[in-house]
C-alpha cells in the first residue's frame, strides 16, 4: 500500500473518526456521500427539452458555401473580381471594399429530404439525414484567427480565461451518471486554447472536462490511463479505497474551504466508481458487426472519427452530460483551414462523413435523439472568394452554417441566411453567445441565470450578451 506523511498516531486518530463515518454512510446507503458529491444531478431551471450534448467540432472551419449554403450566384460570378469586405484585410489594414476572386463551390449542389433542404456531394451521407437537421445559415463570431476563435467557440471569450461549455453545463446540471464525469473530451486538440477548450478556470475544479486521446493520435488509444488495477484483486483495491475515503473525509473536515482539496477527494471517488465501470463502456468490441459497420469502424478512412463517435453514443448512453468531439491533427494548421488546397476538404470529408451520418442512425434508433444535441460545427465558416486570388478560401467569421439536430430544434429545418455570396450573416443572424444561450435553453438552463461570483462579479458563459433562438425549438 502506497505509504502516507503522517504519524501512526495521527493515523489512527484520523481512522477511528473516519471508521464512523463509513459505518455511517453505510447506514444511510450511501445517501451522505450523493449530498456531497458536486456532480450529483441537480434540477434545472425550467422544463428541459434535452439531457446531453455532443458537439462535432470540426477544427479549423469547414467551407460552408461548399457543403451546406447554396449559393447559386457564385457559379454565375465564378472568376470575377469584385469587392468585399474582408475580415483579415480589414483587421489588418482597417480597408474595406478589397478586390477578391470570386470563386464557385467545388461540389455539386443537391435536394435531400421531404424538406428539400440543399447539401453539397462533399457530405452525401449526412445529406440523407437532412430532414433531422436544423440548419442554422446565420451564424457569425468573434476573432479572425483560429485562437480566439476557437476559444470564443468554446469558453465565450476570445483571450480572457474563462470555463468552458462543458465546465459549464456540468456545474449547471451536474452529471447524469454517478460513476462517469459529467463532461469528457474525445480527441481535443493541444493547440488553439489546448486545455482552456475544456478547461473549468475559476469553476470548481471538478467540472473540468475528462479527455479521453488528443488529437492526431489514433482514437484506438483513446483511453483512460491506469484504468486498471492489475497489482490488487478487488477485495483489496476495496479495502485500500475504504482507508483513502475515510482518511480524506476527515481531511476535507479540517479544510472545510478547500475547493482544490475537494476537487482531487472527488476526483479519487470518481476515479474508482469509474475502474469498475468504464472499462466496459469504452470497449468498443462489445458492439455488434453492424453498428461498426455503421459508423466505419475497421474502414481505412473512417476508423479513427467512427470509433470517436460510437464512442460519444456509448458515453451518451451511460450518462455523460457533455461529449466534445474534435476531428483534426494536432497541428497548428487545423485540417479544415486550407487556404491553399481546397479540394483537401474531400479527404477530411470522407473521414467524418459516414461516422457522422451513423451516429445520428444510431441515435435516433436508440430514442436517444429526442433529449440528446447533436451540434456540429467550427469556430469560423470561410470566404466565398479564392484567398489571394488562389486555390483556397480564407477564414469568415462574418457568416457560416452550423447544424443542430434532436434535443427539441424543429427538424429539416432551416434559419437565417447569409448575403447572396455566403459571406456575411443578413437575415435572423446569430451570434455565437447566442447559440451558447439556445443550447442552455434546451437544456433547461437560463443563460442569464447560470452565474459564478469571482473575483467581485458574476459571470457567465454568454458574458452579458445572447439570446435564446426560440424560432429554431420545436
């Protein structure tokens, strides 16, 4: 047994109160230790129409005029040189009005669905789901570059350090399941915010998010490190946990302020309800031929996204309130971000594609859509026009497409619009503290009302800004 920095005497001094207190929570069946467990579910403000979230981030900013906003307009003007108002030159020379390319989407354009809403072939098998999708066309954000962007997606700042979304809604609503965190990252990327993207910041430290792998490592070693005790059978490992619990609980007694303290106490607790439990959560082998088949597992191009999202439905399914998902390399250059190589998004497509597409199956075979969000997106769409003129489209924050689907928004739906190029948000337009604000609702939580006092001041996801987009909820 791993040795402790305190005397034999204080040893069984801190033992025999923690003896009674076990033989207490054991009289009340546990129920002391669920009152002081942070991530106990807790109600939210008003009726929810969802329970959990997974977010599909797709790192770096998929072409939105080339997959889901289309824009007859560009074909006709394919070539031309005309003037727009571009978000780099203007942040970096205040000019507006810059001569830009004009440049036609890559793929062809089709109607999916009893809603007839447009998909490009650069998505095909997420097109044959449209009629689940809620599109929202009016999206724009804060931040040029992918650091603040990504940032602002996830923590609703672009350089302040703040919690992230999932800290959030888990401080919020706390976690379905008693033996799995409340909020895990699949895959998050090191870069552009690394682990402020699912950091909790000023948060109890118990909301920040679990990661499961980074991003361009193989999702096959997307696991939890020493997740299994091979030194001890169980019956020691739970005579060794029962001496820990007890000796922390008479620490945390002394220490009644201490949140880091809790945070690591609560931290072991989890961790050891989780070694009975995740193992079989994580093991992917445990699934039948045709739900990997499904999501392309064992298939060369989809293996890695397939086994991240039948990953975030096993978690779904088991409790986890909060399951982020990222689809890139690891690299400072994001997959999706090719200012010079658009056709790339073909190959990064074919990966997300299927895994995407069987997920939302899956899903919604299972009853699990109805209160589970389903969002996908990036922190920024990019520009209809070719970047200098070239092969590629630069960054747009000024307008992109986002779906949701399941969770209670309004199927094969579509809202809001871009201009008649793809390029800036005109028609419903949402910002993105307003998305954070809609995705709280459907959860049940008032954005205005989910507040943290911190350094003499409440704060919260959406700052002092958003709205909910009640148009979009069914």
């Amino acid at each position: 047994m791993t040795p402790f920095n305190f005397s034999r005497r204080q040893a069984l001094k801190l033992s025999a109160c923690g003896f009674g207190n076990l033989a207490l929570t054991g009289l009340l069946n546990g129920t002391a230790s669920a009152a002081s467990n942070p991530l106990s579910a807790k109600q939210p403000h008003f009726a929810p129409r969802a329970k959990r979230v997974i977010f599909l981030f797709m790192q770096g900013g998929p072409s939105h005029v080339d997959s889901f906003d289309y824009k007859p307009l560009l074909e006709e003007k394919d070539g031309q040189s005309l003037a727009f108002d571009d978000a780099r030159v203007i942040a970096n020379t205040g000019m507006r009005g810059s001569s830009q390319l004009v440049k036609k989407p890559l793929w062809k354009f089709r109607q999916y669905g009893e809603c007839g809403r447009w998909a490009s072939d650069l998505f095909p098998e997420i097109a044959q789901h449209s009629d689940k999708l809620c599109m929202l066309h009016s999206m724009h954000t804060e931040g040029v570059a992918h650091g603040p962007a990504t940032l602002f997606m996830h923590c609703g700042s672009t350089n302040f350090v703040r919690p992230s979304m999932g800290s959030w809604i888990s401080y919020g609503l706390g976690s379905e399941s008693e033996n799995l965190p409340g909020f895990m990252s699949i895959c998050p990327s090191p870069g552009n915010g690394g682990a402020r993207n699912y950091g909790s910041a000023f948060l109890p430290p118990v909301h920040q998010g679990t990661t499961l792998g980074s991003a361009g490592k193989s999702a096959v070693d997307a696991k939890i490190r020493d997740l299994v005790n091979s030194r001890y059978d169980t019956q020691q490992q739970q005579q060794q946990f029962d001496l820990l619990r007890s000796l922390n609980a008479e620490q945390l007694a002394l220490n009644t302020r201490d949140a880091e303290l809790e945070a690591v106490i609560n931290s072991y607790e989890l961790a050891w309800r989780m070694q009975n439990n995740a193992p079989g959560i994580l093991n992917l082998s445990r699934e039948t031929a045709a739900t990997h088949e499904m999501y392309g597992v064992d298939e060369k191009e989809t293996n890695d996204f397939g086994r991240q999202c039948l990953m975030a439905r096993r978690l779904c399914e088991a409790g986890v309130r909060y399951i982020q998902l990222t689809y890139g390399d690891g690299s400072p250059n994001p997959a999706w971000d090719q200012h010079s190589n658009l056709p790339k998004h073909a190959e990064h497509a074919k990966r997300v594609d299927k895994p995407i597409a069987g997920l939302l199956k899956d899903l919604d075979q299972r009853g699990l859509l109805e209160d589970t969000i389903v969002w996908w997106g990036a922190e920024f769409g990019r520009t209809p026009y070719a970047q200098n003129k070239g092969t590629g489209r630069d960054h747009n924050p000024g307008g992109f497409t986002v779906w949701l689907a399941g969770g209670g928004v309004k199927p094969g739906f579509a809202y809001g619009a871009t201009d008649e190029f793809g390029h800036q948000a005109v028609e419903n337009k949402i910002h993105m503290h307003d998305l954070h604000a809609t995705i709280l609702h459907l959860l049940g939580i008032d954005h205005e009302r989910l507040t943290y006092r911190y350094s003499g001041r409440n704060f919260r996801l959406t700052d002092v800004h958003g709205r909910a987009v009640t148009e979009i909820m069914g």
